[in-house]
C-alpha cells in the first residue's frame, strides 16, 4: 500500500549488426597484420629447407655456420670445419647463405 511498484527500465533499440562490426574490423585487421605474415613466413621456410641439398652453405638456429655434406629426410649433415662434420634436424636450419658466404668469413 506504502509502497509503489518498481519497473525494469527498458533497453534502449540497437542494431545487432553494428554491435558486432568492431570485433569484426580488428579480427580482420589482426588477421592481415599477425597471422599471414606468419604463415607465409613458415611457407618460405618449409620451401626452403625441402630444397636443401649437397653443397649449399646454411646457417643454423644455433648460429652454426657449414656447408651441407648429406641430406635425409630428417636430418642433415654440415661440415662446420675441415674434416669436421654434425648432425642437425632439419628444421635447425635458419637460413640458407648464399655460395662462397663461407670463404669470405
């Protein structure tokens, strides 16, 4: 009787499709400016180091420098110094250099 009722207020009208745009505008723009970068640089280094082969002078993630003397599915021998050879997996290789980069260190 002392007492009057209370309502909920109502919510104001918006568009479903304007509250979800800006998620939206950064997921595309994370996308372009993240995410494909990446894997186009993943695709160069998987392209790479499938085209290894014997004679081709690489740096290693470890900072090895040799000149690649074996190739197998997985791994990959280096000669690093005269009569000195290692083994390293694959996807150690960083870079390729190009031919003569040893000579001139």
């Amino acid at each position: 009787m002392f007492i009057s009722n209370a309502y909920a207020a109502t919510a104001p009208i918006s568009n479903d499709i304007m509250s979800f745009a800006p998620l939206v505008v950064i997921f595309v723009l994370f996308f372009f400016m993240i995410i494909r970068p990446q894997m186009k640089q993943a695709k160069e280094q998987r392209n790479m180091v499938a085209a290894l082969q014997k004679g081709d002078e690489v740096v290693t993630s470890g900072g090895m420098v040799g000149k690649v003397t074996k190739v197998t599915e997985a791994f990959v021998t280096l000669e690093v110094a005269a009569n000195t050879e290692i083994i390293v997996q694959k996807q150690a290789i960083q870079s390729a250099l190009p031919k003569g980069t040893i000579k001139s260190i």
